[in-house]
C-alpha cells in the first residue's frame, strides 16, 4: 500500500484515491512527484521536462485565476497566461500548447465544446478530444481538481500537474502547493531554461 | 492563498477576545483556570473560545441543556446568529446553509434527533462543510430510553463524517476547539462529530481546566474551502448559482464515485493534523504489553479503567487501548498496539457492537477478539461485571 505510485494511466475501471493508498500531500516547502515527496525544485524541473517532452501541453485555468475577486489574482492569472506564452515560444514542430479553462462546475450535458472548455464531471472527454498528454489544473477549487485527476488517470494516459493554492493534490501525478504567482513564474523561468531559450 | 486569517492572531475580535493559534490553548501560553463543570456546561465554554458564526439546534434531552447554553453565548455576543429550528432535520440543513454561506456552525443533538436528521450527515460531508456537531449519544431504539447507548455513532461511521469520542468534559473541550481547526484544513474540510455519552458526560460535573476566555479561535476562512463558498456577492464564487447539488443538471455515476473517493481521502488527509493535535496519536496506550488489553472509547475507558485496577489487584496482566478518533479510524496504531496482546477485550455501550466489529477487521487474528461486554439503553457497565465477563471468557477460552 505504501508503494502505491501516481503514475499516468489508464489505470482502472475505478482508480482509487490517492490518498487512501497511504500517499500523504507535502509540508510547506515540499511536493509530490507520482505520490513522493520531492523537494520544490526537484518539482519545478520535474514538470518542466513534462512540458516540454508533450505533444500537447495544455493549461487548465480555474475559476480562481478566471476571475478578478481577491488581490493577488490578476498577477497570477497573468503567470498563467505567461507560462501559456512560454510554451508556445519554446515549442518545437509538432508540438501544440493549449490554454483551456474550467470555468464553473455544473456539468455540460448532453454535450460539452471539448475543443474550448473542461468541465470537470467529464474532464476525460476534453482530453480524448484535444490528445492531451500533459496538462496542468490551476485556480480550481481543491475538491473539484481533486474528482477530475481521479477521472483522468482513470480514463487517460494524460500527465497531470497540480498548482495548488492550498495543500496540494495527490490524485495528481505531481503537485505543487501554496501556489503563488511567483511558483507559476519560477515553472515558466525552468522550462525557458531547460528549453535553451 | 495561504490562511490569511493567520495575521490576525493577537488581534482582538468584537467581544475583546484576543485570537490566538490553537497550539497556544494547549501549550501553556495561554493561562487556564480550573472549574468543576458538567458537559453541557463545558459545551458552552468551548464555544465561547471558537469564533462560532452560528448555531442551530433542535431541544432533545440529554443535549437540551448545552443548546440552551449556547443561547446565552448568542444574548452575549459570542455567537453571531442562534434560533432553534422545527426539527432536527431542518436544524442540520439550516446548518448546511449556514456553512456553505461562509459560517463557521456548531450543532448539537442526541439519539432520535441525530436520526431524524440523519440524510445530512452525507450531504454535509458531500458538499464539503466543516459543521461541528457535539452528539450527546443516547437510546435511539423502541421501548423508548433517554439513557446513554452509542449506537448512533456506529450508525454514522460511513456519512463521510469525521467522529471523535469524548471520554469526560475535559477531553470534550479541547476536542471541541482542536475539531475545527481539523475539520476546516482546505485539504480535509469535512463535518465533525464530536460525540459524548450522554448524562454520564452531559450531566455529570468533574474538574477541568480550560482556558482564559479571553482567547478565543482564529476565524473560519470560508474562501479557502475546497468548493465554491456561496457568496453570491463575489465571483468566482457566482459559478455556483446552482445548489451543490445540482438539483436539474445530474452528475455522471463515475462523478458521483469520484466525489465520494475524494470525501473519503480527506478523511485520510485528516489524521496528520489529528495526530499533531492530540498528542502524537489518535490513541492513548497504558500497559500495552500486557496479555489481556481492553480496547474501547468514551465511557467505556473510565470503566475500562477501573476493572483493570480491579484485575491488576488479582494479579492479572492487563492493559488499555483508548481510541479516541473513530473516523479516521486509527488502523495502524491498532494494529500495532494490540499485536502482541493476547486477549482483546471491547467492551461498548451498545447492543451492535460495532466497535468490536471495527477492531477485528482491523487486525489480523481477530479470533483474540472478545465483542463485549455489552450494555445498551442507559444500563451501566460496572467494573466488577467487566472483570466476571472477562474471567468467563478466559475459562472458557481454556476449555476450547
């Protein structure tokens, strides 16, 4: 049980949750890399080469960095948009970066525009739709990224990323928590680095 | 967004109560004062140092009295808003509306009424809302009894909720003030009862030391909950608009399955924070080496503790397994504390026996599980009847 590993899948008809497979989220300062803590910049070069090794990078913004309601969102709504720019400047042929948002948490039946929203009852279909291979959840309410990552790595091979703003995801194959607008740039910074640009 | 209610700590709210970290309640920081107090006296207390928004309850004995004394924390300014609903199903949904609005909710009630609202209790975890609710266990089956008896708790163990067992008034305080700062972690947000067996707790004065009121918790931060706080005033938050629940727009099964997977890992996210803040460990151990542990919670223990005085008097080797956090359910620290043990004894105040039942799936040998003694519906568990039980057993164990 204490080996249980966060890795891309399809995993199971019904994966479980992470964190009933013993994987416990990280201490400030900390991360998980496929359910083991890992140090913040191990994390950061981690996600980096994720990003750059897809074929279809895609952010995931939530309704936390969608919309204008605290100080502090409108810088890191802006990192996001930034990293967005990053991996279209780093992008080598073949390569298709995306920027996909989450915009609310009603579920879109009978059938949801997967080219230009996810949602996250179906998160798999966006995936399928758009063979999303690394993505990244960000500004999503905990509860709510935490059920999509379950169907993801139930459903898809995707690679998923947490930015978390709390305590961080498990259900992800790797997480970040306390996310700031700093960590977002600091993500950006390492794949501009890793990338040679 | 980290807790920004952190920076408030050492600022004054309304009533002039300083706010102060939890640790502070119970590393000697901040200055206690002795009482001689009953449980509902001590519900009062409590909630008069935990920032409570609001409160809602339905009068049912044995709990009648905590209510009503949370009533005075209203007329005194300590509780923001308090009435009493038409029923205990409409209290613990009033509750639900409360939370997700933003406040911080402390409930309480007793046997038929935590069963008359019991369709909350997994809508509450569902949606994510850290409600206190203080369950002053009492008889809840025909013929009618107002005594205390468990059952119920065992009749919550899969709402999702988080459940702590109180042994007396003491304990009942700071697990009180210590379950909302773990039930209100972004990562775990959940409902918590904190449950005592009623009259033996509720209505029976000990000594306990509690902390100046001066002090009193750091605010709850709706904005860091895991789901959309209904503020219909701030967006994002308007992205709600629809009950959580989705009353015209139904979740695919997988959704649905997904959701529940998620309540249940924060029931596991919880025990890291629980751990710190009672003490390392979700139980207490005394003599766990010996041969014949007895392993239970709440009252139980106080008698528990008394027939291992009586048998240790005999010259028996016996010990005690005290849990005190029944969801999350401390797996590993029972496993690990009764391997050796030879016997282990469950004695509950209640006729199902689902302490004993949770035990034995957790170990492995479980056929070292005695189930019992057991009393329901009010009857007491005297020590003496404990130690005769035990000795049976253990004369018929040689027997077989």
């Amino acid at each position: 049980m204490r080996n249980y590993k966060v890795v891309a899948g399809p995993e199971a008809y019904l994966p479980p949750a992470a964190a009933t497979m013993g994987v416990e989220l990280p201490d400030e300062g900390g991360a998980l890399i496929e359910g083991s803590l890992a140090t913040e910049e191990e994390a950061l070069e981690h996600a980096a080469k994720k990003f750059l090794e897809a074929k279809v990078p895609t952010l995931f913004p939530g309704p936390l960095v969608l919309w204008n309601w605290r100080d502090g969102v409108e810088k890191k709504a802006k990192a996001v948009r930034d990293m967005f720019e990053t991996l279209k400047e780093v992008a080598i042929p073949g390569q298709r970066p995306m920027l996909i948002p989450m915009p609310d948490y009603r579920p879109k039946y009978p059938k949801i525009d997967a080219e230009t929203e996810i949602n996250p009852n179906h998160p798999n279909l966006t995936i399928w739709h758009n063979k999303i291979d690394v993505c990244m959840f960000v500004g999503v309410h905990c509860h709510f990224a935490n059920i999509s990552l379950k169907i993801i790595r139930g459903e898809t091979n995707c690679y998923t990323v947490a930015m978390c703003a709390q305590h961080g995801h498990e259900d992800a194959m790797m997480t970040f928590r306390d996310a700031s607008a700093d960590k977002i740039n600091q993500l950006s910074a390492k794949i501009r680095e890793l990338a040679g640009k | 967004m980290s807790d920004n209610s952190k920076s408030l700590i050492g600022t004054k709210n309304k009533m002039g109560q300083t706010y102060a970290d939890i640790e502070d309640f119970f590393n000697g920081k901040i200055p206690k004062e002795q009482f001689f107090m009953t449980g509902s006296e001590i519900v009062k207390e409590a909630v008069k140092r935990s920032s409570v928004g609001m409160s809602i309850s339905y009068p049912i004995t044995p709990q009648s009295e905590a209510a009503a004394l949370v009533g005075e924390l209203w007329v005194e300014g300590y509780v923001d808003a308090y009435f009493r609903g038409e029923h205990e199903f409409a209290v613990m949904s009033e509750c639900a509306g409360a939370s997700l609005g933003g406040c911080r909710v402390f409930t309480t009630t007793s046997g038929p009424g935590t069963l008359r609202a019991y369709e909350n209790f997994p809508m509450w975890s569902g949606g994510r809302l850290p409600i206190m609710l203080c369950l002053m266990v009492r008889g809840i089956n025909s013929p009618l009894s107002i005594q205390p008896d468990t059952i119920e708790i065992g009749m919550l163990l899969d709402t999702g909720m988080l459940i702590w067992h109180a042994e007396d008034a003491q304990e009942l305080f700071d697990f009180i003030l210590k379950g909302y700062v773990v039930a209100e972690q972004p990562d775990v947000h959940l409902p918590i009862a904190v449950a005592i067996d009623g009259f033996f707790v509720s209505h029976t004065k000990e000594m306990v030391e509690i902390p100046s009121p001066d002090y009193c918790l750091l605010p709850y931060d709706p904005y860091r909950s895991p789901v959309p706080v209904m503020d219909m005033e701030t967006a994002p938050m308007r992205v709600m608009r629809d009950p959580f629940v989705m009353k015209s727009n139904y979740i695919s099964y997988m959704t649905h399955t997904s959701w529940q997977l998620e309540i249940r890992a924060a029931i596991e996210r919880s025990r890291k924070y629980t751990r710190k803040l009672m003490g390392g460990s979700l139980i207490d151990v005394e003599d766990g080496d010996a041969e014949i542990i007895l392993c239970t919670s709440g009252t139980a223990v106080s008698q528990s503790r008394e027939a291992i005085r009586l048998m240790k008097a005999k010259g028996m080797d016996v010990g005690l397994v005290k849990i005190k956090s029944i969801r999350p359910f401390p797996t590993e620290e029972v496993k690990k504390a009764l391997d050796k043990a030879k016997l282990i004894v469950v004695p509950e105040l209640n006729i199902s026996g689902w302490m004993a039942k949770e035990i034995k799936s957790t170990i492995d040998r479980n056929s070292r599980v005695m189930v019992g003694p057991h009393v329901a519906g009010g009857m007491t568990m005297p020590p003496e009847i404990i130690v005769e039980e035990i000795e049976k057993e253990i004369a018929l164990r040689k027997e077989s």
